[in-house]
C-alpha cells in the first residue's frame, strides 16, 4: 500500500528536479563567457535535456513510487543518473556544432547541479517524514499472527512514508512474540488504551468465536477493519472481490495480461520490434558468422533446445552456439571460465549477442521481448520442487530479457536464494506488468549491455 503523501512528494521532488535542471542550465548559459545568442540549436538543446533527464529517471527507477524509498536509494540513484547525464551532456556536441558552454564553466556548474540535487531531495525527503510524524497518522494494531500479518508488521516498519503507526499484535494464544500488546482477551481494553483506528485481522489465526465476538463488537464501535486473507500458494495472483447476492467471493487473476487488449498490444509491440531486428541485424550478422565458422570453427551456428514456455509447454529456443557440443548442455548451466565455451562464444556471451536468434522465437509467437526467462526443463522439474509459486512464471510467455534480469537476478544459479530472488521479480513482473514497465526493462537491458558494471554479473540477459 502507498500512501497519498509519498505519491505527492515523489510529484514535488519531481518537479523541483526539472526546476533545478532548466535554472541551472540556463543560468550556465547566461554567465558563460563565450557571448552568443539564443538560436533554435539552443532551445533543441534544452529540450534534448529534458528528454535525457525524464529517460534516465525512468531506467534508474526515480518514478516508481512504489518503492520503499530511503536515503541510500535517493543517492545511489542519482549519482548514476548524473554520470549518464554528463556523457550524454558531451554526446550533443558531437553531433551539433554548437558554441555554448566553456570547459571551465561546465566543471563548475555539474558538481553545483548534482549538490542542489541532493540536498532538493534529501530536503524533500525528511520534510515530509517530519510532516507524517506531526500529522495525524492511523493508529492500527493487528490481530491474530501469522507469517503474512509479519510480513505487513515488517512493511510498515521499514516504510517511512506511510499514513500508518503500526503498534504491534494482538495474540489470539499465549502472548509469546515480540511486539505483543496482549491476548485477544483484553481485545476491547487494549483498543482502548491505543486510541487504535484501525484493526488488521488476519482471519486465519482467528477462531470461529472469536471471529463472532469480533463481530459484534464491530457493530457498535467505529473502526475501521481490513481482513487479511492466507492465501497460501495464490498469494501472488491479483485478485478481484466480486458479489453473488451478499456473499463476497475473491477471484483470482494473472494480472493485467490476462486480458485480451493487453495481450494484442504486447504481440504487436513483439512483432515489429522483433522484426526490425530480424532485418536490421540478425540477418546479416547470421551470414557472417557462418562465413567466421567455416573458416574457423566448424562447430555450426545455432544451437537449439528444448525449454518451458507458457501454461508449462516446451518449444525449442534458438540461440548462437556459444559451446562445444557436450553430454552435459542440458543439464548443466554455463559458469564463470566455462571450458565448455569457444572462443568465438565467449565474445557471443559477453556481448549477448548469441541471444539474437531468439527474436525468431519472438517472431513466431513462442516468446516475448520481456518477461520472465525460460529455463531448461531439468531445471523446472528441479526449482519448482523447492520455490514456492514458481509456476506462476509460466502464466505468460517467456521473454529474452525481463525484471529479473535488469535488477540483478541472472547468471548461474548456486543457490537457492538466487532462483527465489528471480522468481519473485517475475511474478512482480507478471502482476504489475504495464506497456511502459516493458519499455523500461528494454532500455535497461540495452544499458546493462553497454555498461555491464552497472550490477550486472554477467551479462543484461539471462546466461542459462
């Protein structure tokens, strides 16, 4: 849950960014020592600022609200951001010869930027943890405790910019546990003495009694009250309350790509940008790698294999061969220094090149440019034996790069908190999906690519 307040100052930091971007660089201009007059280059140039500005946010997450948001997170985000800023800076001046800025000029005024920056920010930040703090904030307790009322206890904790003052559990057994306010005995006493507005109940750790008590007592006391449903193994299904008469009944759906309009608009975006680079680069990079094996290799350009693909089928993914032919190449996934990689392999792993033949998949329907990334079907029969909700991966097409991928979690599988990590950005992935989210994960997969540094371990797609 978000708050209005977090929405609203993510909208003031905002504004207050481009603000601090326009003054600085048009002030840049005004006291720049090289006299010149404002032309149509200089007003593209602004505007060329601005786009690059609103770009980098949205790779490096600045408008994903939802987020928990913290200093930390303010300032590595922003440091990226001014890094990418400053080149792409230069990077106009290689293709207009415009006279604008001295070298001297341009040393103090990005420093000077990036500081008003940090301290806009961080400003706006702590303004507004005061302000929730002196503002009137719901006092909620939670009654019952189960592992998913811990995890909204957590949740509150650690997220600031709620309108919400968790106080702790209220245990419906012997008040062993930390934050405990006391047994479900004292209930009425304890909301009194809390002054509590609301009561989250987790109905699961209530018993039928109670849940009677609870009721009553309700009808005559006005708080507010939000179940908290187990939903066990359908915990990361979007869910939908619809009524039959007076009786509430939860549905269960895969997120919005469940639904045909979205589902046509995700295809086509797949046809036309796979095509383009079926036709721009794949075709004739295809010939001359065969040209190179020939020559050289003699090993063949393509390597096939069977993975899991939507509602659990199998189809056969394309890629560039990147490995000796080998007993174990369904089996065993690609490591750091693999002897099993060829030389010309190891530049198609490093560069991402040998995922290209997949945009033929993309093209005949068996994949999607994002989402999440298909695994050998040795390593499905293994990983959803042991990750809870894995399944779930396969309620959409698979993807050539995906959520997983741009915040980290690619590359070899050692253990198993690595898988669980992927697992969970996919469902995410598949629960929130939007047409703008895809077109955040392609532009930073194409950064990771670029600049492979930036948190990537191996490469901006998946190396399985």
């Amino acid at each position: 849950m978000q708050s209005g307040n977090s929405r609203y100052s993510a909208i003031i930091a905002h504004a207050g960014d481009y603000f601090l971007l326009n003054l600085f660089f048009v002030a840049g201009f005004a006291v720049t020592s090289v006299p010149t007059a404002l032309t149509a280059n200089h007003i593209l140039f602004f505007f060329y600022l601005n786009i690059v500005w609103f770009i980098l946010s949205a790779i490096f997450g600045l408008y994903r609200t939802g987020r928990t948001i913290n200093s930390a997170n303010i300032l590595s985000a922003y440091t990226k951001i001014i890094v990418f800023f400053f080149f792409l800076f230069l990077l106009f001046f290689q293709v207009y010869s415009l006279t604008y800025y001295t070298r001297d000029s341009v040393k103090m005024l990005f420093p000077v930027f990036f500081a008003a920056l940090l301290v806009w920010e961080l400003g706006i930040y702590y303004t507004f943890i005061y302000y929730q703090k002196k503002q009137y904030l719901s006092r909620v307790i939670i009654l019952g405790r189960t592992e998913t009322a811990e995890n909204i206890y957590q949740y509150f904790q650690k997220n600031a910019l709620t309108n919400y003052q968790c106080l702790g559990f209220i245990d419906t057994k012997q008040p062993n546990g930390a934050y405990s306010l006391g047994h479900f005995s004292d209930f009425k006493a304890i909301v009194s003495q809390y002054s509590v507005d609301e009561i989250f109940v987790a109905m699961d750790d209530i018993q039928a009694a109670e849940k009677i008590l609870l009721a009553e007592w309700l009808n005559n006391n006005p708080v507010k009250v939000r179940l908290i449903p187990d939903l066990g193994n359908f915990s990361f299904h979007s869910i939908e309350m619809h009524y039959f008469g007076n009786i509430p009944v939860v549905a269960l759906h895969p997120g919005p790509l469940s639904y045909r309009y979205n589902q046509l608009l995700k295809r086509s975006f797949d046809l036309a940008f796979s095509a383009v680079i079926i036709l721009v680069v794949l075709s004739w990079m295809t010939v001359l790698l065969l040209l190179l094996d020939w020559f050289f290799e003699r090993k063949g350009v393509f390597y096939r294999q069977q993975r899991t693909s939507l509602n659990g089928k199998t189809f056969t993914i394309m890629k560039f061969r990147s490995m000796v032919a080998n007993a174990e190449a369904d089996t065993r996934q690609a490591g750091y220094q693999d002897e099993r990689i060829t030389p010309m392999g190891s530049f198609l792993r490093r560069s991402s090149l040998d995922e290209l033949p997949q945009f033929l998949n993309v093209f005949l329907g068996q994949m999607s440019v994002v989402g999440p990334r298909p695994h050998m079907l040795k390593h499905t029969e293994e990983y959803q034996q042991v990750v809870r909700s894995y399944s779930l991966r396969h309620l959409i097409k698979p993807g050539i790069t995906g959520l997983a991928q741009v915040n980290g979690f690619r590359g070899e599988v050692k253990q198993i908190s690595d898988i669980r990590g992927r697992v969970a950005m996919d469902i995410e992935y598949i629960r929130n999906w939007t047409f703008s989210l895809d077109f955040y994960i392609i532009l930073r997969t194409c950064l990771l690519i670029v600049y492979p540094g930036m948190g990537a371990r191996t490469s901006a797609v998946d190396r399985e």
